[in-house]
C-alpha cells in the first residue's frame, strides 16, 4: 500500500486530477447555487426531519 502512495507518476496523477474534480465542483457550485437556493425555499415545512 505504502509503495503505491509513494509512486510518483500516480501521486501527480492523483493530485492533478483531484484539483481538477474540485475546479469543477466550485464551479458547478457557483452556476446553480441561486436554482438550489430556490430550490429548496420552494418545498414547504422543511425540516431535518421532512426530507422527502
């Protein structure tokens, strides 16, 4: 296990693709955070314990 998280060609792979998966996470978080706000303020008597 050791020997494959020191493996430097997985380790930039890994680290590359991790950073790109988090670019588009905020992205996606920046374009549809107004539809989700709406979203969840349209469902009436939400709740922690309403989660249908």
């Amino acid at each position: 296990m050791c020997a494959m998280i020191a493996d430097g060609p997985r380790k930039s792979f890994c680290y590359r693709r991790l950073t790109y998966l988090s670019a588009k996470y905020q992205l996606h978080v920046l374009l549809n955070e107004l539809r989700e706000l709406a979203a969840q303020k349209a469902v009436p008597h939400r709740d922690f314990y309403n989660t249908r």
